[in-house]
C-alpha cells in the first residue's frame, strides 16, 4: 500500500527505531509510548487488519507472536508484558495495517479496559 505509513517504515521512506527486522517482520518502538517498553510487530507485506488474516498469515503471525517474547525480554520486560492487537474501528485500531503492540517495562501497566 502506497499510503500505508507502516509499509512506509518498512521500506524505510519514514525513518524508525529499529527493535528487530527479518524477512516476514519488522519491529520498532513506537512514537508515543505508554511505558518504558512499548513497541511493534508488524508483517513486512500489507494486511489491513487481523479482520482479514488468512491461512496463508500463520507463519507470519505465528513468529510474531513467537518472537513477542524475546523481544520484550531484549527490551526489558523480562518480568512479563502485555500484547495488544486492536482491530478494526471499534477495536480502536489507528492504523490499517495489523500491528501488535508489546508493552511493558513498569510494575504498574495502565488499565487493560476501563469498566462499566
């Protein structure tokens, strides 16, 4: 996707802070932290959401999620983390291209979902 700012990261027109980068995956921290660690996952190819994941996703989202937890330790999260991945516009998902959030590095993490 041409206007993707996430594709644009990938192929390194927007600069980032690198976390790790192989052939399927491309993390970097993100720009507004909510903790001392907070960073991306992110499959190098364009899908818009985890709503349009497919068969053909599982290799890239599963070393997503596999690698989730030895970066988060390499970042400092070694005594746990949250993973997000918000979908679609009532998931309150910013940006249209599947992201997965690692976040940590404090005792205290902000509150998963605010009660009614």
């Amino acid at each position: 996707m041409d206007n993707c700012i996430f594709c644009k990261i990938v192929r390194g027109e927007v600069p980032s802070r690198k976390v790790y980068e192989d052939e399927l995956v491309y993390a970097f921290h993100d720009i507004n932290p909510v903790a001392p660690v907070h960073f991306m996952l992110i499959p190098k190819a364009h899908v818009a959401s985890m709503a349009q994941l497919e068969a053909e996703h599982e290799p890239v989202m599963g070393r997503i999620m596999a690698l989730a937890a030895r970066l988060a330790r390499q970042e400092g999260s070694s005594e746990g983390f949250r993973v997000i991945v918000n979908t679609g516009r009532i998931g309150r998902q910013d940006v249209m291209h599947v992201h997965v959030h690692v976040i940590g590095g404090t005792e205290v993490l902000p509150p998963m979902l605010v009660r009614r």
